[in-house]
C-alpha cells in the first residue's frame, strides 16, 4: 500500500483497515515510510482522530513491531502499573515491591522525566549504584529472585513507539488520545502481563489537565486493555498540588522509604493511600485475593510487616544499588545543595497551587529535562509543607527548595511562591485524591 493513498484516506476523515495501520507502523520501523510521510499521518489522526477498532490495530500493530516477553517459566501472575506522570508521583517505588510481597510479580518497564514530570529511573537512578539498564536475562533473573525488577525500555520492545514518540514530539502531536494509548500500552503488554492498573492524573501538574478528556483517555486506555485480553483497570486521580511532600528524585526516595519503614508523616498519606489502592487492585485483577477488600487487607500487612521494605532491599541489591539506604534513607542527601525557604507573602489559606510550576521550577535548577539526553542532578528538589486548603501566616514557609549554588535559587524560589494561591477565605472544595474508578 502507498504511504500516500493512507495518508489520504484518514486525511479526509476515512477509517484505517487492520493491514494500512500494519503497513503505516512497519514502514516506520523499516524505514519504507520517510519521515515526512509518517509525520503526515500522525497529523491527520490529531485532526481527525481515530476509532476504537483503529486505536486498538495501532496498538497491536506496534506491539508487534518488537519482542513481546514470555515470563511462563515463572509461576506467579504478571501485573503492572502505569502513570500518566505528574509532580511527585513517586508510587512505582512502593507499588512494585508491595505488589511482589502479596505474591504476584511486577515486570515493571518504566520511563524517564521529561518536562516538569518526573520519571521512575531518575527517582531508582538517585540510588548510588541503582542499575535501570538490564539486558531481558538478567532483568528476568532479577523478576523471578524478587518478585520484580525495573528498567527501561529496550531496543528490542517496540520500536516503532520510539520513532514515532519522537515525531510526534516535533510535530505537536502528543497530546492525541490514540497515540497516547497505543504508546502506552504498546510498551506496557509487551512485558506479558496479566492485569495492568492506570493512574490517569488530571489537574494542574497533570499531562492532561482537563478532568474530561483525561477521563475519555482513561477509558481509551482500559477498552484496549481488554481488546488485547489483560484485565485492566483505570484510577483517575488528583494532580492539583504535588503528590506527598516530596519533589525531586533522591527526596521521592527517601519519602518512599520511609513509606515502606513506617516511619513517614502526615505528609506522605496521599502518596502511601494511593499505593495501597493502586496495589490492591493489582493484587485483585490478578486473582491472588477473593475480593478487592480482601487485597486491601493483604497489601497493608505486607506494608506495616515490613514485607514490601525487605524487597525492596532484596531488588537494590540485586540491581547494584546500596541497600543502606532502607535502613538509613537520609544518607541520599546531599548536604552541599543549598536550602531557601520559599514564604507565603500574606497570610490566609492555601487555595489552589499550580503543581506544574512547582514541577518547571525545580526541573529549572537541575532537577529535570528538556531532552532525553539530559542530566539530572538527583540531590535537587522540594519540600512542600502547605497543602490546599491549610492556613499559613505570613513569612510561614511553603515549602523548602534545595539548589545548588549559583543555580538561580532567587529565580526559582519566587516561581514556586507564585505557585501558590493565598486568599482570605478556606477554599470551599478540596480536590478528592481518588475521583473515579473505571473499568471498562
């Protein structure tokens, strides 16, 4: 088939067979299609959109454009999680191991930061050691020793989502709901999965700030989830202020730690009762608990025993990491970083806070990137200490922002305080962490 004739067809609003989306993605993978011309399409699907049986031929398509993983030899059921990413959305760290200390095993392929997003290999990355570059043997020895094992996409797992995320990208693409659900989930089923869960995050730090068209994703996500026959289940939830106190990688660590040790503050409830919910129904989906309640009550034993900590342990070492850090999570700080407290400027309640400028301000002081290839410097970050909806005072710190030297602090301390709406009044809602979950 002519790259051309396709291009037309969905141009002018024309429906793609099962075998033009097959052709459109191997000819991206194979390079029969220029860049052009994929680009050209990629257009035409944002303007026109897709239908479900499209977006579900897309996925399989690109699914199939690389190594689907078979981890049959281990005899425990296969789950994940996925986010649609936010700022201190930090919940992989504790979900991965907790999910494998109720018995179900978590290949999980995770990705990086990009914009004021963070990402689960920079956060694993903050580890002195922590290797997120496996090869599929080792990564598969570490699954079957622990219970999980994280890393990054490989060459050998759909390629074709690399080329075409990276002209979307330059296109002004991303933002599309069939090429957002046919990236995800093309990655994530290629790690022979059985449940997958979706934290879709809606709000100011969100990718997708509209509560409606996060929800139309959402359920994008879960319809082709069961098309490729994986039990899958969407959460969608709050990203109007940071998730837990913590942003930035070696501080989301230490606040997942310190989950898992029992020993986190009133600050880290949002990031611990996300974990627990989004594991549960992991546990559930794969059939290792009777009912949801049940898998309630077995992801929290394995938490306040301890469990979920010792694999954790177990997956640093296994992974190159420093395992003292379970046991003194404060040895990830750097102590030559700087520390500016940013002030409210009057005094009232916490109204709304823009998590996104929060997550632009600590990226703009090295704590994120632009591009793929850029460095991150992990000891960076922020402490949030006012909420939505709590009073301060006057000259009463936010939060605390850690930079080094030099790094424009003055610049990025005044862009969180903007951040932060003050007004005289409580506010008269304050957002639900968990608005709805859907399953089909």
């Amino acid at each position: 088939m002519r790259p051309q004739e396709i291009i037309r067809k969905k141009r002018d609003g024309g429906e793609l067979s099962r075998e033009e989306v097959a052709s459109f993605v191997g000819g991206v993978v194979d390079g029969s299609w220029a860049d052009y011309q994929a680009s050209a399409l990629l257009m035409a699907v944002y303007l026109t959109g897709m239908t479900t049986v499209e977006m579900e031929a897309l996925t399989q398509a690109m699914l199939g454009s690389g190594e689907v993983l078979d981890f049959s030899d281990i005899e425990l059921p296969k789950a994940d999680k996925h986010s649609t990413g936010g700022v201190g959305d930090k919940t992989s760290l504790v979900i991965a191991p907790l999910v494998a200390a109720c018995g179900v095993a978590v290949p999980m392929i995770s990705g990086r930061g990009l914009g004021h997003t963070g990402g689960t290999l920079d956060k694993l990355e903050a580890i002195p050691g922590y290797r997120v570059h496996l090869d599929l043997d080792e990564f598969r020895k570490i699954l079957r020793g622990v219970g999980y094992a994280m890393m990054g996409q490989t060459a050998e797992i759909a390629p074709a989502d690399k080329k075409l995320y990276a002209l979307r990208d330059a296109t002004e693409t991303v933002e599309s709901i069939p090429l957002i659900v046919a990236s995800i989930m093309s990655k994530k089923l290629a790690a022979g999965l059985g449940a997958l869960v979706l934290d879709v995050k809606t709000g100011s730090g969100a990718f997708m700030r509209d509560e409606g068209r996060a929800k139309a994703l959402a359920r994008a996500l879960v319809r082709t989830g069961h098309s490729c026959g994986v039990h899958t289940e969407a959460l969608l939830t709050d990203m109007s202020q940071p998730l837990g106190a913590a942003v930035g990688n070696a501080n989301e660590v230490q606040e997942c730690i310190r989950i898992m040790r029992g020993d986190s503050g009133e600050e880290a409830r949002d990031v611990r009762e996300l974990s627990v919910e989004l594991s549960a129904r992991m546990v559930a989906l794969s059939g290792v608990a009777a009912s949801l309640e049940e898998a309630r009550k077995q992801v929290n034993r394995a938490l306040d025993s301890g469990a979920a900590l010792e694999r954790f342990r177990r997956n640093v070492e296994e992974q190159g990491g420093n395992p003292r850090v379970c046991d003194d999570p404060q040895i990830l700080t750097d102590l030559t970083v700087e520390e500016v407290r940013v002030e409210s400027v009057h005094a009232g309640y916490v109204e709304a806070i823009d998590a996104a400028e929060v997550g632009r301000a600590v990226a703009g002081v090295g704590g994120g990137r632009v591009r793929v290839e850029d460095r991150i410097d992990p000891a960076v970050g922020y402490i949030a200490h006012a909420r939505t909806g709590q009073q301060v005072s006057a000259g009463e710190p936010l939060g605390l922002l850690y930079c080094r030297k030099g790094a424009q602090a003055a610049a990025a301390a005044a862009r969180i305080r903007a951040a932060y709406t003050v007004g005289e009044a409580a506010p008269n809602h304050v957002p639900q962490l968990i608005k709805e979950v859907i399953a089909q």
